[in-house]
C-alpha cells in the first residue's frame, strides 16, 4: 500500500476542494468544517440540517457557476492557509453560503499547570 502524500502547510487537495465545494452546493441548512493540526488539513467535517418546513427546497438545488467556485475556493485557501491549529467552519443556510468562521487554538507548553 503506497502512503499518502504529505501536504504542505495550509494545503488543500484539488480533489478535497472538489468535495468541499459540492457539499457547499448540495446542503441546503449546514456547515462544511475544515480541520488543520500543525498546519495540515486533517479532517474534512459535513454537517446537514434537515428543516421539515423547507422540505422542497432540498430538492432545488442551486449550482454556482464556474467563476463563483474558483472564487470561493481561492477564499476558502486563503483562510486556511493562515490556521495552525483549529477549525474553518463554512456555514451554509437556506441554500447559500453565508459566512466562514475561523477558530484558532494556541497550545502553551512551559506554563504552569502545562496549559490554561
């Protein structure tokens, strides 16, 4: 069995980016979260929220456009490229993207206690 390729820091896949961006596409209430460890993408997190009042809205997908995945995917590399440690959360409602939210965690050594 062949071992996975390393990533650079900060480092997204084309292949990872493409399952990012279609997720964005098919939730309709949810997040899509990023999760970087020592600079390193980790974990890919999908979380879908199923609202019975918007039932048929699932059902209508909206597509972006060309343009609009490449500038969301040069936004998205953008913001997780400054993470080291935490978690990049997409948050997707009614169909649309309408925030991303940075989480940094800083890890103390030395302190007392070796932590807050």
């Amino acid at each position: 069995m062949r071992a996975a390729k390393k990533l650079m820091p900060g480092e997204i896949p084309t292949c990872i980016m493409e399952y990012i961006l279609k997720s964005l596409q098919d939730i309709c209430y949810g997040q899509v979260i990023l999760v970087a460890q020592d600079a390193q993408l980790v974990e890919v997190e999908r979380r879908e929220k199923l609202r019975l009042a918007d039932w048929k809205r699932y059902y209508e997908k909206v597509l972006l456009t060309t343009a609009a995945q490449k500038c969301l995917s040069r936004r998205i590399c953008q913001s997780f490229s400054h993470l080291r440690y935490g978690q990049l959360v997409i948050v997707v409602k009614n169909g649309k993207i309408v925030q991303i939210e940075l989480t940094e965690k800083y890890h103390f050594t030395g302190l007392e206690g070796e932590g807050i």
